[in-house]
C-alpha cells in the first residue's frame, strides 16, 4: 500500500516516487496530469501542481488518492482547511483510504482538534493496526496536550535489493549551528530547529522528535544534520521503514550511495516485493555511475510491476550505454505499447536503430517522432545526421535549414549546414554557416578548421583575384588550420 503523509517538512524526492508509482494502473492522459502536479510540486510551483492535479480529477473525479495529493499541497501552503476538505473527501470516496485518515488527524493536531486527530488515528490503526506513522502520532497526542504536531513524511518503505552487503560506516558529522540572529529573525523554521533541539536536551531519546529535527534540517538543505538525526531515530526506531526509506533519498541526494543501497536493501529484506523500490535503487545505482546493478534492480522492478513504463525508460537508456542495442530496443518498444508514445520515446527507439545499424528502422521511428511534434529538434538534427551518411547532402540540408528556422542559436547545426553546403559546392552558404557557428562559440574549432580551409581553397582557386565579398575573415587563418576535417556532429542524443 502506497502510504502518503502529510507532513510541515515534506521531501519532495520522496513525493515524486509516490506519487509516479501510484499511478500506473490509470490512463495515460491521468497519469501526464499526475506527473506533471507532481513536477510542479517539487519546483515548489504549488499552484500549478494544483491546476494539473485537479485535471488529473477530471479524468478520474473519483479519485481517492488525487484528492489526498491536493490535501497534502494545501496543507504544504499551510491552508489547512482546504487540506482538511481534501483529505475529507478522500476518505468519503475510499473509508479505508489509511493515508487520508492519517493526514486529516495530521491537520486536526495543527488546529489543535486534538480529540478529533485522536479519532482519525485510531481509525487509521484499525484499519491497518501496523501503521506505525499513526501509532506514533496518537502516541504523541494522548502525552502532551501543546499544539505542536509530530509530522511523519511523505513516503513509503523502499523495495530494493542489498547488493553491497554490509552496513555503512558510522556517521560523523558536525551538528548544523542556528544561530541567534536566525532565530530572532523571525524564521519559523529556525525556531521549530531551536525548539526540537531543546527538547532533545530534555528528552534525548525520543524518536519522533529525532526525526523531526531531521526533516527542519532537510527544509534547510543541511543534510550532515538531517542524516545524522535520522540515524538516531532509526537506532531508536530500527523497524521504522518511512525513516529509513527517506533516509536512503536523503543519502543519494548526499552522493554516498553505497549507504543509500544499504538502507534501501533493509527495506527489501522486509517486503521483497516492493517493485518501486527496485526502481528507486536502479536509480541510485544508476547515479553512482553502476549500469550493471542499476539494470537488474530495474529488471527486478519490471518482473513486479511490468506496466511502469520509467522502468522501461531507464532500461532502454542504460541497454543503450551498455552497447546491447537489441535490448534497448525491447525496452523502447515497450514503452511506447504501454504509454503510446510521445516524441521523445520515437526518438529514442531511433536512436536505438541507428546504433544497432538499422537505418530505415531509425529514419521511421524519427518521422513519426516529427508526426508528433514537427517542431521536435532531436529527431530533426537525427534525420539530417543519417541523410548526410548516406550522401544524402540536400535531403540532410532540409532537415537542418528546418532545424534553423526553429533554433538558429544552436552552433552544432550551423556547422553541420556547412559542411553539407560545402559537399553540394555551395561555398559562399558553407562559409556563412561555418561563421555562424563561431558568432555562437567562438571555440569552436572544427569550423575554424573548416572555415580556415575552406578560404584557403578559394584562395587557391581565384589566384590573385579578391575572394567572394561574404567571405571576410582574414586569409592568415590558413596559417594556422590547413586540414579541414569536413566531419558531423554525430549526437543522437
């Protein structure tokens, strides 16, 4: 069960893996809606996200999971009636929805209702007896009566597998400093730090309050502290899997991966069929540069879940840096089967193709990326790319002349136009082409060569003659390029 939580101190890597694996069973059109709220929650465009997820409801009005979604972006701008009305009609929809009871007991405590959060957690516990968010969160509000809510974050525990065996070294960092000039600020967040710190002081032991501080330290982007504090809540809390899970995010989001897997392997070991975790750990292993490890956590996480198509995505693009084109192919292929296809999968099947040497395949896979979107550059500079390598010089022209119209800032195709100009003869366009290309990037030294010895022929051909008027940089430049490689960028990518 994907389980979503409201929370003050919210993750948004962690929103993003719930929300993309809780909509797959949906259309494809509800889950572009879905997606899209969930892009614009992490740029923390929260109005946006708003906007995408309430088409999301046109297209499924009775979804229980969107209306928690919007309740926890309300509740994120801190209104939290409009929150409270969401996670509401979200357990209207679906009485067993456990997140959205737990949410609204969430909103409840922040309004000091505590009877009323009370009520809502136990609810929560009877349906699912084993959510120990909930357990906590009642705990918490039947041994203080203050109106500071104890958050849980928005997560789930991780599906993944151990490959490095053993436990990560001890942490060793330095605790983050609020200072007193954050604090008479008027910063809440620097105020809830220095609070939860004090409590600590009190009660050192108290998981709930770890975590928390934790989570303020995230808000604030010092991960040492929110590591270190979350490190604390796990030993305190060992069979807490929502820490661990965000703990392992917060690792990656660190660089120290090998800890992230380890955590995330802690998981697996309790739920082994937990496909999204699979995916999340292909996704680690596949930041820390290890293709091999990152494909078979994502081949784990199809065999559970084969209709996630970004476990197809990642898979098609890792095949294709391993060089097994056949593979990234399938993947591809199934992409485009489960979602249909948008301009970037045609290209990328394209891509696929050409690598594989099967260029009709490659030049059909791009038209029909271009069918979708004509204005689409990368299937655009694909085509001009495989024209030119069959000599195919005017057709190649066509697609990069197109390809100029939409973005004639692009210094790659300027000197791609000039080479195919220079190949038909059409030395004064070649020589325009190649001085655009250096306006953009002066660097650009494969059309200095060219451009170099291109006036160096012409030189050559008029004799003493003046060179054609459009050509005026100086003739020394032969001095220093006197090859001119005449090649293409060939990036498919």
């Amino acid at each position: 069960m994907h389980r979503r939580y409201a929370t003050t101190f919210t993750t948004a890597v962690v929103f993003l893996t719930l929300m993309l694996g809780a909509t797959t069973a949906f259309s494809d059109t509800f889950k572009e809606h879905n997606n899209r709220g969930v892009a614009y929650y992490n740029a923390g465009e929260y109005s946006k996200a708003l906007e995408e997820f309430e088409s999301a409801l046109e297209k499924k009005p009775k979804s229980a999971e969107i209306q928690n979604n919007m309740g926890i972006v309300y509740d994120e701008l801190g209104d939290l009636d409009n929150a409270a009305a969401h996670y509401r009609k979200a357990v209207a929809l679906d009485p067993g929805n456990v997140d959205a009871h737990n949410n609204l007991g969430v909103v409840f405590y922040k309004q000091g209702k505590i009877d009323q959060a009370i009520a809502e957690w136990e609810i929560a516990l009877e349906i699912d007896p084993g959510y120990t968010e909930a357990a906590n969160n009642l705990k918490t509000a039947k041994s203080t009566k203050r109106a500071t809510p104890v958050e849980s974050t928005i997560s789930k525990p991780a599906e993944s597998e151990t490959f490095y065996p053993e436990p990560p070294s001890d942490i060793s960092v330095a605790t983050p400093e609020i200072t007193v000039e954050a604090y008479q600020s008027g910063d809440p967040l620097s105020k809830s730090i220095v609070m939860l710190q004090q409590a600590l002081e009190i009660i050192p032991n108290d998981p709930i309050a770890h975590y928390n501080l934790g989570a303020a330290y995230l808000k604030k982007n010092l991960l040492d502290g929110t590591i270190q504090e979350w490190e604390k809540t796990l030993a305190l809390d060992p069979r807490n899997n929502t820490v661990r899970y965000n703990l392992a995010i917060v690792y990656t989001r660190a660089r120290q991966y090998a800890k992230a897997v380890y955590h995330l392997g802690e998981l697996l070991k309790q739920n082994p069929k937990d496909s999204m975790g699979f995916y999340v750990l292909g996704a680690v292993y596949n930041k820390a540069g290890d293709h091999d490890n990152a494909i078979e956590a994502w081949r784990r996480a199809s065999s559970l879940n084969p209709d996630y198509v970004p476990t197809h995505f990642s898979l098609g693009v890792n095949h294709l840096i391993k060089g097994d084109f056949d593979a990234s192919i399938r993947e591809w292929k199934q992409v485009i089967a489960i979602s249909g296809g948008d301009e970037h999968d045609y290209n990328n099947l394209g891509v696929a193709y050409a690598q594989k040497g099967m260029i009709d395949e490659a030049i059909n896979s791009w038209k029909t990326s271009l069918s979708k979107d004509p204005r689409y550059l990368k299937s655009r500079m694909n085509l001009g790319i495989v024209y030119a390598q069959r000599g195919m010089y005017h057709a190649a022209i066509q697609e990069w002349e197109t390809a100029r119209a939409i973005n004639d800032t692009d210094p790659v195709i300027q000197y791609n136009l000039g080479v195919m100009y220079t190949n038909i003869g059409l030395l004064d366009q070649a020589a325009l082409s190649y001085k655009r290309a250096l306006e953009i990037d002066p660097t650009f030294t494969d059309a200095l060569n060219n451009l170099g010895t291109l006036y160096l022929d012409v030189q050559r051909s008029v004799g003493d003659g003046p060179s054609p008027t459009t050509w005026r940089k100086p003739i020394e430049l032969r001095l220093k390029y006197v090859v001119a490689p005449y090649k293409l960028t060939l990036k498919y990518r």
